[in-house]
C-alpha cells in the first residue's frame, strides 16, 4: 500500500428533500384540509479517526463524495426519508483543512473521534405548516434547503512518542526493525525507506510506546531537497526525537556535523522542534573501528548534556538500555504511563 499524507477532495452534503403540496380527499370528508408532509434532511458527511487505516490513499483516489439526498415529503402527512450520512473513515492524525484558506477545521487525534464536515440541507416544510384561519387551503410548501459544499485539504502527521532521526543510511530501519516487529526494506544504499514506518515497542509486562522511522533528511531538506520537506511534518507529532548518528569506520563524514546537521534541518522548519527530548545514539557499534569518531561524538554529548548511547541493532548490543531510557522518557511525557 503507498503512503499517501496529503489529499484534497470535494464534498458535497446531501440537499434536504422538497415539501409536498397535498390535501386531503375521503369519501364523506369534503373540504379535508392540507395534508403534505416535510421533506427529509440530507445526509452529512462525516469524518472518523480509525486505528485500522494507516494512509489516506483510498480517499485521495476517490477525491469527490456526495451525500444522499433527503427523499420529498407526500401526502396522507408523510415525512420523507432523511438522506444517509457519508462516513469517511481517515487515519488517526488526519488534520481537516480548508482547502482555499488553509483554516484548521477539526485535528482527529484520538481512536473514534468524529467530525461533521459538511451538513446536509433541512428538508422543507410540507403544506400542513401553512394553513390558518385566513389560508384555508395553501397550494404552496417550502423546496429543500441545499447541503454545504466545499474543498477540503486533509494532511496527516503521524502520532508517535519516538521519532527516528538520522541522515541517509544511518540505521534506522534496522533498529526499528530490531525494538519492534515493523518490517522496513532494509538495505545498504540511502534513502531505502521512502514513507514513515510506525512500530509498537513493547516494554515490561504491559508497557509500550510508538515509534516511528522518519525517513529522508538531509542537508537543504526543509527546502524542500531530497524527501526531508514531505516527511518532516510528522517530525512534529512526536515526543522524543531519537538521532541516529553513524560512527562506522565506513562512514566519510564527522559524526559531530552529521548530527548537527540534522539538527539545524528541524531548527530551520521549526524552532519547536527543538523545545522537545532529544536522544543520541552511535549505531553500527561493530564497525567502528579505532572508535576515534565515537570518541569524538561521545565527547560532544557529555559537553551539550544531550543523553548518549552508543549500540548495534545487529548484534543487540546496547538495545536494553537504550529501550528503558527511552521508556522512561515516555512515560514522563505521558505523566507516568506507558
């Protein structure tokens, strides 16, 4: 399935059903009065956050949704039928914008959370609403109202407690792959992952946290270079950014600028992001050679107080005490629960 973040759709509410003009005709009943009933309500269209969709690529290939319209009233005093509502059911993280003014209408953050973003038309009033002492017999009745319409933007920021960091190639997909069971295209070449992967870890007897593999940044990447401008708004959900830094004797460049790199990346999109925990770990600890670059990055740490630590997602060295720091920071962030 592609992971599709962003979609703009047109939605069109149902139109409410028209009143009807009807009197009332029975044997032995002369003059029996007006009888029409109302027209039913349109159909609204609603959208509901749900667990079970990960990407908005079934709403972004459909792109136009309609109601169905409220039936007309009928005579004997009979109500039409209300139109039924369309319910989209979108990713948890949907936002809902406007799509010519970019207004935020409704942030679906939680499992089942509803929002109605387009109202079906009232249904008109029948002919029975109008007679009176004066207006015996009125052969009029109200049409429907019309059901809003609009264009819609909806843009999906992924909601994880972790968020995986790191330029190309730096190990991210092994270590979620190794604290969770996600299941990323693992490869040695850059830019393997082309969407977010989200991973459930689990923690103790009952505890666990998300995490998520944000792929895609480099340097120049708030500007839109490489994948880092499409993914780095999911940078902005997360509790935890967790920066993977390759101290490998394979990896050219210094540990130190890589990470700082990154860093000024997420600075330049938003200094928000560095208001939030930040985390270092050393990957590819079997290969690190004379260890002169985990030294150094060590080093940088213990200066900027930033927490360090340094692993292998191959050989599982330093995953346990990684997985607890990380559990514990969570827990703080959710006010002590996992």
């Amino acid at each position: 399935m592609r992971f599709i973040d962003q979609a703009k759709v047109y939605i069109k509410a149902g139109d409410g059903g028209r009143g009807c003009v009807s009197f009332r005709r029975e044997k032995f009943v002369p003059r029996g009065g007006p009888n029409g009933g109302d027209g039913g309500r349109g159909g609204h269209i609603i959208f509901i956050a749900d667990s079970n969709v990960n990407t908005l690529l079934d709403i972004k290939l459909k792109q136009h949704y309609r109601a169905e319209k409220g039936e007309h009233g009928k005579g004997k005093d009979m109500h039409g039928r209300n139109g039924k509502d369309l319910v989209i059911y979108a990713p948890i993280g949907t936002m809902v914008k406007e799509a010519e003014t970019g207004e935020m209408l409704a942030d679906l953050t939680e499992e089942k959370q509803r929002f109605t973003v387009a109202t079906g038309g009232r249904g008109g009033l029948g002919n029975v609403h109008f007679k009176s002492s004066t207006r015996r017999t009125p052969r009029f009745a109200q049409p429907g109202e019309p059901g809003d319409e609009r264009d819609i933007l909806l843009e999906l920021k992924l909601l994880a407690d972790v968020g995986l960091l790191g330029l190309p190639n730096a190990g991210k997909s092994t270590l979620i792959s190794s604290l969770s069971s996600a299941k990323p295209k693992i490869a040695d070449y850059p830019f393997t992952t082309l969407s977010p992967i989200l991973g459930v870890v689990n923690y103790g007897d009952y505890g666990s946290f998300v995490i998520a593999d944000i792929p895609g940044l480099i340097e120049g990447a708030h500007k839109g270079t490489g994948l880092g401008f499409q993914f780095l708004r999911h940078v902005e959900r997360t509790s935890i950014l967790l920066h993977l830094v390759d101290i490998s004797d394979m990896e050219e460049g210094d540990p130190v600028e890589n990470f700082k790199k990154i860093n000024n990346e997420l600075k330049l999109y938003s200094s928000d992001l560095m208001k939030k925990t930040q985390i270092i770990a050393a990957t590819k600890l079997d290969i690190k050679g004379d260890g002169k670059r985990l030294d150094r990055l060590a080093q940088y740490c213990k200066d900027k107080s930033y927490d360090f630590y340094p692993v292998c997602s191959v050989t599982g060295d330093g995953l346990k005490e990684l997985t607890s720091h990380l559990a514990k920071k969570v827990k703080e962030h959710k006010g002590g629960k996992l």
